[in-house]
C-alpha cells in the first residue's frame, strides 16, 4: 500500500498553519510537506518539511509533487474578499490559474485526493438570507466570491470529466488565536479578541446588527478532515458542500467577551467592507454535509469566546516570560 504524501500549499495562511499541524498528527510530522510563498509561519517550524513555492509556477509545482510522491494536494493559497477588491485582477488570476494549475497535476499524476476551500463568499445579494440552501440563486458580487463559484464548477468538471477526486468545503468565516486574520470580511471577529485584551475597545468595521455564519477554527479542521476521510461514495457533492457552525452580530459577540472582560466596549464605523458583508446570507443550511458525512460542529459562541479568550491570554503570558 502506497503511504500518503501530503502537499499542503498556502500553509502559512490562517487554516494552513492549523491544517498542516493536523494533518501531521493524523499523517506523520514527515508525510505532510508544507509550502508557501511566504516564510515558514513560526508555529510551523520544526514540525516537519517545508519548501517554498509558488502556485502560479506550474512547472515548479509539478516538480515538487513528483520528487516527493505526493499522493493528496490541499491547495489553501488564495487572495480574500476584502483584500481583493483592492486589486481584482490579481485576486482572479492567484484564485483561477492556482486551482487549475493543481486540477491538472493531479489529472495527470493520478493523485488520490485534492482538497480546496471554497466560502460563503459565492451567495450574493439574491441568495436567501437565512438557512440559505445548498443549491439556491448565486450572484457573487465580489471578485474573491467569482472566483470561489467558477472554482466550484472546475472542481466539478475534473471529477466528471477525469475522475479527480477533489473535495470542498464553503466556509463561514473563521476564527482563530494561531494566526493572523488573512484580510476577509469576517475578520472582525478574530480582531476584536485581540483588541478587547489589549485595548479594553474595538472599533468595528461593520454594523452593530450584521449577521454573519462563523465557525472556530478546530471545527473548520475537524470538517476538513471528515469530509476528506469520508469513503468516496458518500461524497454527493461535488462542487462544494456548505458548512455551518454559528452565526452571531458584532453586538452579540462584543457582549459574549464583556461576560469575561467587563469593561471591554466596541464601537462601530461600518466602511466598504459593510457592502460585502450585506451580500451574505446571515446563516446556512448544512443539511448535505450532515446527511452525506456526518457533520456535526462542536463550539457554539458561548464555548468559542471562552477558549479564544483564555488561549490568547496564555499566548500573551508566554511571549512575556
């Protein structure tokens, strides 16, 4: 029996440090080659391989894919919704010409599996804004969200056309205390922990009442590697399957943290980030990828303030001593 090889590209992003330190754990520290265009993330470090790469380099790709008999690719490098409207073509090209780049590889060299992240970033403006469907209207209105919902339907074409069995998820939007926020929308739900334990305030870039679907991190890992350890057959869904954890305000959230910082206070000064934010359904229907593969989330809001709080706080002791 062929041993997994994994190429984990994009791994110094927001789900790639914790992804990769996962897979490692299930795979082996050595079984898991990291990559990125930027420096190792300290997190990463001698925890097992890493090399640099670029996923706009085909050639490059290929090279590393066949040296080190990689049987599974998850690519996670891409440019966010926020990040990219401020340079659309490039968001498109990175989002586009990174997927098919892999889709082709993995066409070619047989690989197993490939994993790539879609968001709830393909619903727009028409999609329904509560328990928004799996299959519903899908207008995206951002270049990050075009790109997502063409992906889908690539994905789905070399699983039909070539028999390459790649697997996607739709994410909410993620929280974390590892890494850094990647420039998304819903980032203000990672800032504002970092901000209410150094600040006591945090100045929201969206609406008091915008609600918007969210998932822990552990829970966006836990549903990767289901969904990517689930036999084939189960698999129904081949563009993307949506997830769901939690949706919750900025309000709502600012008074989770002030049950465990009383004198935290937010105050909010919505920017164009608001425009975006309003295209999305403020929760989603998973129903799919419970039937499918047993999905099931495991934080709430509640237990996810607690653990972001007392992580970050043992992370800020830490980096004290």
């Amino acid at each position: 029996m062929v041993k997994d090889k994994i190429l984990v590209i994009g791994a110094s992003g927001q789900i790639g440090v914790e992804l990769t330190l996962a897979l490692r754990k299930v795979y082996g520290n050595n079984n898991v080659v990291a990559s990125d265009l930027r420096e190792e993330n300290e997190l990463l470090k001698g925890t097992g391989p890493y090399v640099s790469l670029d996923v706009m380099n085909k050639e490059m790709l290929h090279v590393q894919v066949i040296r080190q008999n990689i049987t599974q690719i998850y690519l996670l490098a891409a440019i966010l919704s926020a990040t990219g409207e401020k340079n659309p073509n490039l968001a498109w090209n990175l989002n586009m010409q990174g997927l098919l780049n892999v889709l082709d590889i993995a066409r070619e060299e047989q690989i197993q599996k490939v994993y790539w992240p879609s968001s709830i970033a393909v619903f727009g403006p028409t999609s329904p804004k509560i328990n928004c469907p799996q299959q519903t209207i899908i207008e995206p209105i951002t270049v990050y969200g075009i790109s997502k919902y063409a992906g889908e339907f690539w994905c789905n074409y070399y699983h039909q056309r070539y028999g390459v069995d790649v697997r996607s998820l739709r994410y909410p939007g993620l929280i974390s205390y590892k890494s850094a926020p990647g420039g998304g929308t819903t980032d203000y739900a990672v800032e504002i922990f970092h901000d209410a334990l150094e600040e006591k305030k945090y100045n929201c870039f969206l609406r008091e009442d915008t609600y918007l679907p969210m998932m822990y991190m552990p829970d966006a890992i836990k549903a990767t590697l289901q969904l990517m350890e689930a036999p084939q057959e189960q698999i129904k869904v081949r563009t993307s399957y949506n997830i769901a954890a939690m949706s919750f305000s900025p309000k709502e959230i600012a008074a989770a943290i002030q049950k465990h910082i009383p004198d935290f206070t937010i105050h909010y000064k919505p920017d164009y980030r608001q425009t975006i934010a309003d295209s999305w359904p403020q929760s989603i229907d998973d129903s799919f990828a419970r039937t499918d593969w047993n999905w099931k989330p495991d934080f709430d809001l509640e237990l996810m303030t607690a653990e972001m709080i007392q992580n970050l706080q043992q992370t800020k002791e830490l980096v004290k001593k």
